[in-house]
C-alpha cells in the first residue's frame, strides 16, 4: 500500500483504489470464494420468481396439489442451501477482516520504530497516529461492499437477464435501467471520493485539537484558555459540518434518484408487461415473475446508496492509512558495525545540517576527533545544534555536508539496528506503558533480570522501584508515572547503560538534577569501570568539569 517513491513531484502516491487492491491483495483467493457463493447465491435468488411463474402457470390451468408440493419443497432445499452458502460468506469475510487489521497493525509496528526523525519535525506522530483507527472503517467497508454489494451487483444483473429472456420490450426496458444505474454511479456522484476524503480530513482535525486539549491541561485553564478552546472547537467543527453537508448532498441526489427509479421501474413494467400480456405474448405467470424480478431489482437501487457511502468510506479510511504508510522510513542494509572493543572513535569531518524548508542552519563546519573511550562535554548557546549533533551521531539525521565516521567507518554506510547495538542516545523522556523491566530492557535478549537491577542500582533507583507494590513488574505510564521526572530521567539512563554502549550520548540528561542525584549518578556514567566514548550535551560548567575536554558549539559570525 505503500508509495513506490517518496519523491512526489515525480512518483505521486498511490491512489485509494489502487491502495485497496494492494491491500487485499493477499486475501485474493477468499474474495474469488465470496464472488463464487455469491454467484450461486444470486441465481438461486431466482428460484422464488421461477416457483411463482410455475404455480400460477399450473394453477391456471389445473389444480394438481401434488405438483405443488413438490414445487415448494424444491424451493425450500434451493433456499436453504442458498442459506448455507451465505454464512460460508459471512466466515470467509470474517477471516478477511481479522487479516487486514493483524497486517496494517504489524506493518505499523514495523514501520513506526523505522520513521526518519524528520518526518515528525512538522508534525505530531500521536495525532498522526489517529488515522490508524480508519482500519476499522476500512474493514466494515471493505466486509459490506464483499458481502451486499457483490450480492446486489449479482442480484440486479441474473434478474436483468431474466427481464430480458422474457421479450424483447423487457430486454429495452434492462436497457434503459442499466443507463440509469450508469448515470447514478458516475454523472450524479462526481465529486462523492473528493468530498468524503475533505469529511475524513476534517474530522481529524477535530479529534487532534481535542488531544491538544487533553495534552495541554494547565494551558487551557489559564485566563482565556477555556473561551480559546471552544472557540478553535467551534471553527473545527464547522469545517467539519461543511465537509459533511457537501458529501451528504452527493448522497441525497443518488438516494433520489434511486427512488425516482424503483418507483418509474415498476409502473413502467407493469404497462409493458400487461400490454404483452394482452398481446398474449406474456403468460399472467411469467407477469407475475417479472413484476418479482423488478420489484426486486429496484428495491435494490436503494440498498446500492448504503453500498456507494460504504465505498466513499472505504475509500476515505484508505487514503488516511496512506499518510501513516507514506512516512519515510531510515534507509536499511549497510555494513554491519563491528566496533574495536572499548570505547567507540568518533570522527566529524566539516559537519553541516540546516532543517528542511527553513532557512535555520545549525551545524556550521564541524570537525572534531573524539578518541576511544574520551569524556568530551557539548556546550554552546540555545540554537547552535547539540542536540542536533547527538541526534547525527544516533543516526537519526544524516548531514547535509560533511560525514561522520565512528570507528572508522563511514556513518552513512552502516547499518543502523547494528549501530544502536553499541551507542546509546538519552534525549528527554521515553517511557512507554509497561512494566519497569520492560522499559529498561527494551526487548533486549541479552540483558538479564541481574543488569536492569544493577543499572538501576547505578542511577540510585533500584530502592524506590523495589518499594512500588509490584517491584521491577509495576506498571510505568506514559511519561513516568508514577515516578515522578527526575526518577523517570534515571530510569532513561539506566536503560542507556544497561547495555553497556560503546558511545554513550547524554542531551542534557545530567543538567537539571538535584546535586545529591547527580553525585549519586556521575559515577555510573564516568566512573572508572564505564568503558563507553561519552559525549554529553550540558550547560553545567560542575558536568564539563568531569570530562577531559569541552568542544562549543557556535553560530558563524555575523548570524
């Protein structure tokens, strides 16, 4: 489903269509059993009106009882085996839906933890996040259109055929329906995808600005802040209400039209079908079957606009999980990193990096060399670009100029899992919901029960985690709690050595702890034993005291 490029003046993204059929694409051989069961299911659909035909027929002519049971009994087996086939349909489209939501639900976990660090610099990844949910609608679509729709495309094309197997005015008058269908579908719904996927877009936009409400609680609750909230709110939701009166109206004049046609259907039919039967070139019993057929048949015109705004829905819901697939992800492949043991060298080689669509630069023309196993402080004014710096060194921005080699090898041409083996990067607070093992262990198989009590032994925080009810199994929220931000920026650091890191890179991580902390911390971090290169963002002048040199960073002169 994803883009084949993401160069959008020359590889434009894919379409919602083709979206769609790349993503059932692997269920293809299940949707051809529905079509099937669904085929079977339309012509035994017809069973009642040739059962109909046939008893008014003999009716007319002799009462025979017998022929008459018979004939209900061969209606109920067609009937009931009708039945059958369709909860068939129903399981096979049930496996469909759980597979779309186990496959968009795994690639996402794939994709999400591989997202280039720019992609989310305009953008916030939690809100953009929202659009996962239209897997829901993608499935319900996608489950009515392959059970309704296809039974109804196939109910109104058998009974067409039928029509038209009866005279040849009938067969004019399955003309003259199929022209209608055509115009409803494509004249009177031009403008119906437009308009759902402007409904769709709207309606996140509603549902983001109520997560900055909720994310921003002490914001809001300043002097003016709640009147600021409704406000935005009202404007919203006004755009929303705009987008949705412009696809409703879309719908109402195919929902009119369609009644328009049932009703002029089955007048229509019913002249034509008495002026032949009067011509004696219709039996009353073949009348009688194709006033069923049609009255059938155009009953369906109605159900087809639930089916149209299942499809504008589906469609709508597969252009939102687009933005989600068309993040760019890190580059993958490379040479594996095999560091030397010990520390990690660092080189920089006249590294620039400015931010995409703005005229800020903030590495000018740095070169350093950081030797295995050195302590070297980062200082340097707001907006000079530390924290861009270690997010280089992560792998996580790639320089506009210049390269950075870490133990000889040239930054850009390693792979980045093999690099984030052995480099470790503190920037804020991470913490996901989950137990306090599984934040400091991340998964890691090589890191035991024994290392995360250690590390946090390290950060002065193992007697506080084994003081919480459950110990290292209590549950963290997002954010920390209930640690509170200085225990939960220990915890960061306790995850960062607990694998003992070649290239240790610490952004402010030391900078606004209480000075009891902080000496119970710096010797987990500079201590004697730590073999890892450090590198560590601070405006501490007591921090870049500790390390063996200080490299500031600063803007060129004249900015």
């Amino acid at each position: 489903m994803t883009a084949d490029h993401h160069d959008d003046h020359h590889h434009p993204h894919p379409s919602p269509e083709r979206r769609l059929l790349r993503l059932l694409r692997p269920d293809r051989r299940d949707i051809f059993i529905v079509v099937v069961f669904a085929v079977a299911v339309g012509i035994l659909s017809l069973a009642v009106p040739i059962v109909v035909m046939a008893v008014v027929n003999s009716v007319a002519i002799v009462n025979v009882g017998q022929q008459l049971i018979f004939l209900c009994a061969m209606l109920f087996v067609a009937l009931g085996f009708s039945g059958i086939l369709q909860l068939i349909q129903r399981i096979v489209v049930e496996y469909i839906q759980r597979r779309v939501f186990v496959r968009l639900a795994t690639d996402m976990a794939h994709r999400l933890p591989r997202v280039e660090r720019q992609a989310f610099d305009r953008q916030h990844g939690p809100e953009l996040l929202n659009r996962f949910f239209d897997v829901i609608t993608v499935q319900k679509a996608a489950a009515t259109l392959l059970l309704d729709g296809i039974a109804i495309v196939l109910q109104i094309l058998i009974g067409l055929m039928l029509l038209g197997y009866y005279g040849n005015l009938l067969l004019g008058f399955d003309l003259i329906l199929i022209a209608s269908l055509i115009f409803m579908f494509t004249l009177l719904g031009i403008g119906g995808k437009r308009t759902a996927i402007r409904e769709s877009i709207a309606k996140f936009a509603v549902a983001g600005w109520m997560e900055e409400l909720a994310r921003h609680p002490i914001a809001f609750k300043m002097s003016g802040g709640t009147d600021y909230a409704h406000g935005r709110t009202d404007v919203l939701t006004r755009d929303y209400l705009d987008a949705r009166a412009d696809h409703f109206r879309i719908l109402m004049r195919q929902f009119a039209f369609a009644v328009f046609l049932q009703a002029a259907a089955n007048v229509g039919l019913l002249a034509v079908g008495g002026y032949l039967v009067i011509q004696k070139r219709l039996t009353l019993g073949e009348l009688v079957a194709a006033e069923i057929v049609v009255t059938m048949v155009v009953a369906t015109f109605t159900k087809l606009i639930k089916q149209i705004e299942s499809w504008y829905d589906l469609i709508a819901g597969i252009d939102k999980l687009g933005y989600l697939l068309d993040l760019p992800l890190e580059r993958g492949g490379g040479v594996e990193h095999e560091p030397k043991g010990g520390g990690a060298e660092v080189a920089l080689h006249d590294v620039g990096f400015g931010y995409a669509r703005t005229d800020r630069r903030v590495l000018h023309h740095v070169t350093h060399h950081i030797r295995a196993g050195e302590r070297v402080a980062i200082t340097g004014a707001n907006g000079v670009g530390k924290s861009t710096l270690m997010e280089v060194l992560y792998g996580l921005r790639t320089p506009e100029q210049g390269w950075v080699e870490i133990d000889g090898h040239d930054l850009r041409e390693l792979r980045l899992d093999t690099l984030r083996l052995h480099v470790a990067l503190v920037k804020g607070i991470e913490i996901f919901e989950g137990s306090v093992l599984d934040n400091v262990s991340m998964g890691r198989h090589d890191v035991t029960v024994a290392d995360v009590r250690e590390a946090l032994r390290k950060v002065g925080l193992l007697t506080t985690i084994m003081e919480l009810a459950y110990g290292l199994d209590t549950t963290l929220w997002t954010g920390g709690n209930p640690l509170s931000t200085g225990q939960s920026n220990r915890l960061m650091i306790a995850r960062a050595i607990v694998g003992k890191p070649q290239l240790l890179l610490l952004d402010e991580a030391l900078d606004n702890m209480d000075g009891d902390i902080r000496e119970t911390v710096l010797p987990a971090i500079f201590g004697d034993e730590c073999a890892w290169t450090l590198l560590i963002v601070t405006h501490s002048n007591d921090v870049a005291g500790l390390c063996h040199r200080t490299i500031k960073l600063a803007r060129p002169a004249g900015e």
